[in-house]
C-alpha cells in the first residue's frame, strides 16, 4: 500500500492523551492503517524559522515531521491572513476580516516555505493529504515543483456562497492555487455548491462528461466528504475510569435536574452568546424551570492573540455574569461557564449525564462535538440533540430539534422541546441518529476520500 503523507497546521500528538482533538485523533488512526508521515508546523516559533531543522518523531509506522515558523510568518499567515481574513470570510463573518495585502503576501511565503521542505521528504508512490485553510497554495506550489504524485485538499471549514468569497480581494488566485489539486473535499454538499457556483458564475468554468470541473485552464474533481469520529471510542469512553467518574460526579451533582451541555472552543462561529441569552428567555418564559435545568457551557479559549477573539470571551463572561445575577439562588446557578479544557474521556462522560447537547453555531463545516454527544448517550435513556441549520453536521443529523440560532424565540423553544421530550420520541431520533454517527466514521471518511484520489490518479494514463 503507498504511503500517506498527511499536510495540516497542527501536528500530532502521536499517542492519544485524551487532550488532543477528535481530528488529530482520526488522522493517526488513518496514518497507522497505510503508514505514513505527518507534517505541519511544531507550534513553535524561532528565529529561523522556516528555516529551521525539521523535528521528527516516530511511532511504529507512523513519523511526524515538523518545521518551526517565524514572528513574521506566525503574525502575517497564522495569526493573519488565515484567521483574520480566511476563518471569517469562510463563516460569513465579513464584518470581521481584516484584508492586507502584507498578510495576504505573508500567507503565500508560508505556504511556499512549507512546500519546500515537504519536497525532499516525498518518494514517488506517496499520496498526499492537506488540509484546510492554512494550505491553499500548498498544492499549486508543490506542482510547480515537479511533484507529480496525487495531491488531495480537504477544507474542514465551510466554502461560503460566491457572493461572499469574492470579497476576498486574492479570491481568483485562491481558487486557482484550490484547482492544482486532484481532489477537492468538502464537509456537505451545500458548500460544494457554493464551489461549483464560483467556478461556473464567477469564472466562466465548466462540467467534464467524467463529472471533473473546468476552470482557468485547470481541471479537478470535487466532492463532498463529510467528515466523522471514532464513534466505538466515544460510546464505549464511559467504560473508562476517567469517562466514569465523570459520569457519576456529574448525575451525583444534578440530581433530579436536567443539565444542557455545549462544547466548544471560543469562537464567534459557534454562536455562543445566542446560546446564553436563549437560555435566559427560556428561563423568563417558563420560570417553573428555574432551579431545575442548569446549562454546563464548556469553552476553551482559542487563538487568543486575535482581537475578536478575546472581545468574545469577554462578552461571554459579561453575559454568564449578568444572567447568574439575575437568577440565581442559593441553592442553583443557572449557568456554568467553564473555560479550560478536558481529556476526551471525561467529556464524554459529561455527554452522557446531559439531557440536552446543545450545538448552536452560526455557521461550521461539520461539528464533530454533535456527533460525539450521539455517541456517548445512554440508548436506554439518551439525551436530545438541539442543532443550528448552520452546521455542517445539520445536512446529515436530520432527527435532531433543528434550530435557527439567530432567532432566539426558536433556540428557547427547541430547548423547551428537548428538555420536555417524551422517552419514546428521544429513543426514536436518537437511534436514528446514532446509526448515522456510527455508520459515516472518521475512518470510512478518510478511506472514502483516499480511495477516491487513489481511483483518480490511476485513471490518468501514464505520461510518455
Ligand atoms: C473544525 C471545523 C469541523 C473541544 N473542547 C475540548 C475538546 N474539544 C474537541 C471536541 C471536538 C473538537 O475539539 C472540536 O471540533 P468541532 O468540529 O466542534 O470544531 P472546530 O474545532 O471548529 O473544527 C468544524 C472540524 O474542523 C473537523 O472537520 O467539524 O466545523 O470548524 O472533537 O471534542 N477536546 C478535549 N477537551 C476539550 O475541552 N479533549
């Protein structure tokens, strides 16, 4: 079997801790089945840089391979173009992007400088894997380079509708640095669409009788490949002692209360202040439930360097402040705002003692957590999924209370809903649900994706 070589921003950890991500926890899991090489940035910034010697580190079958980056880099492309223009114009955020040229430049050097060195490190029957926003240019830079193995991009983040991507001043250069890979994945089939709308509206591409697309004298197929976890691992955590203990501090700690829970890291995508304020009108719409629900909002702080980002955890705090004020009593606070992280086993065992898992962003590629509050219920008493629309995971999880998180009335009355939910009717959705969940893996999504480049690149006739 060729090898993997998976390209993202953050690498590892090679051994699963119980702190890192469900993602980086599926994409071992792939390199470990085919073998394979990891590679990204080690998260360290240094004065060389780029330039840095690269930092390797094996696991059986399995190496990682990491370079360092510069302020520079670090201010211009992380901190920068990628998370002040890109994350935001990808989750139609345009009141927030930040469009500089000096980023937009600082984007592209990375992308090339990382290119560079994932070069010599490539063999011939390699099949490379990047993803997400971080690496537009990556394949484009690796073409122009010689390389001529399959290349595939996946973006975990949603594509916006054309509209709004061109407000991107470099949105033809990006596109056309997306159209050098082979394969193109999406998290649904609404943001393919989006992609195929630009494509065909914006710069006059067109549809192949194979199904490829067309556009600015390149050819690529895309897909939507919508992304899952490792569902066995998630229903099977309370088991765990750490999963367990967990579970039962939790159910001791409620009693007879229901308990809503969110998970998330800080980010004005995930919609989290419409979340605290639906949960007070659901408080001043039925105070018989004061004192009886409690909402456990889980939120670790994330790219703190960027503006936005802390002006949203202050608001939150403001927010979970003036709502405890105001309803609280001796015996109940109505909301716990937590702003640190958990191992993966504990957070499953939170999952589980939840009535309701709340899920509410204003726009996301897939959301893994919707998926592994699924799993991690009890299917004697399982709780209820609340979901925005404008989740990726919303095109899938169809029995979950769909909501509309801009509206506050109806995230107020889908919490009612759910928390009143009979057993037979939480038992019905959620077995629907967890079908699905448990069907559509992180493993079948990467094999599905892998095979589809692998099937591509065959099809090519040999050059020569
Ligand atoms: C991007 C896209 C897409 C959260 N808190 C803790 C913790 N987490 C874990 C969750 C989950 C992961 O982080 C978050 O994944 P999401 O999918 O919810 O969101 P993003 O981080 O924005 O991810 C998203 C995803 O990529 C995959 O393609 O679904 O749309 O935005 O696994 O459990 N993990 C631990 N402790 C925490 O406190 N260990």
């Amino acid at each position: 079997m060729p090898r993997i070589v998976v390209v993202s921003n953050r690498v590892g950890p090679l051994s699963d801790t119980g702190r890192a991500g469900g993602l980086a926890v599926a994409l071992v899991d792939v390199l470990r089945e085919r073998g394979g090489l990891w590679f990204g940035w080690s998260g360290d910034v240094s004065e060389e840089g780029t330039y840095s010697p690269l930092q390797f580190n094996e696991s059986g079958n399995v190496s990682t391979a990491t370079i360092d980056v510069a302020q520079a880099d670090y201010d211009e492309s992380y901190a920068g173009f990628a998370n002040r223009a890109l994350w935001p114009t990808l989750h139609y955020r345009l009141d927030l992007t930040d469009f500089d040229r000096r980023l937009e430049q600082g984007y592209r050097r990375v992308n090339e400088r990382f290119a560079e060195r994932l070069v010599p490190l490539l063999r011939p029957d390699d099949i490379v894997w990047v993803h997400d926003y971080h690496f537009f240019f990556m394949g484009d830079v690796l073409r122009a380079a010689g390389v001529k193995n399959p290349i595939g991009f996946f973006l975990h983040i949603p594509f916006p509708v054309p509209e709004v991507l061109t407000a991107l001043p470099n949105h033809k250069e990006m596109i056309h640095a997306l159209l050098a890979y082979d394969l193109v994945g999406f998290q649904t089939s609404q943001h393919l669409s989006a992609f195929e709308r630009y494509i065909f509206e914006e710069v006059g591409g067109t549809r192949e009788a194979d199904g490829s697309i067309s556009a600015m004298g390149r050819t690529v197929v895309a897909d939507a490949f919508p992304i899952g976890i490792d569902a066995s691992a998630f229903s099977t955590f309370h088991e765990t002692a750490e999963g367990h203990e967990n579970f039962a501090l939790m159910k001791n700690e409620l009693g007879d209360q229901k308990q809503i829970v969110g998970v998330d890291r800080i980010d004005y995508s995930k919609g989290l202040p419409e979340r605290f304020t639906a949960f007070e009108r659901l408080l001043e719409l039925h105070p018989e439930m004061k004192g009886e629900v409690t909402l456990l909002q889980i939120a670790p702080p994330s790219r703190s360097e960027v503006r936005a980002y802390l002006q949203i955890q202050r608001l939150l705090e403001g927010l979970s402040g003036r709502i405890n004020g105001r309803f609280s009593d001796l015996d109940w606070t109505p909301i716990h705002f937590i702003t640190r992280s958990f191992p993966r086993r504990s957070l499953a065992g939170i999952y589980r003692a939840s009535s309701v898992g709340l899920v509410t962003p204003l726009r996301d590629g897939m959301n893994l957590v919707a998926k592994e509050y699924v799993a991690a219920q009890d299917p004697e008493d399982p709780g209820v999924l609340v979901l925005s629309r404008f989740a990726g995971a919303a095109e899938e999880m169809t029995e979950a209370v769909i909501v509309n998180p801009y509206s506050i009335d109806e995230l107020a009355e889908g919490l009612r809903l759910a928390i009143q939910m009979p057993l037979d009717e939480r038992k019905a959705r959620w077995s629907a649900l967890n079908t699905k969940v448990m069907t559509n893996t992180a493993s079948a999504w990467s094999r599905r994706f892998l095979d589809r480049l692998v099937s591509l690149h065959e099809s090519v006739p040999a050059e020569g």
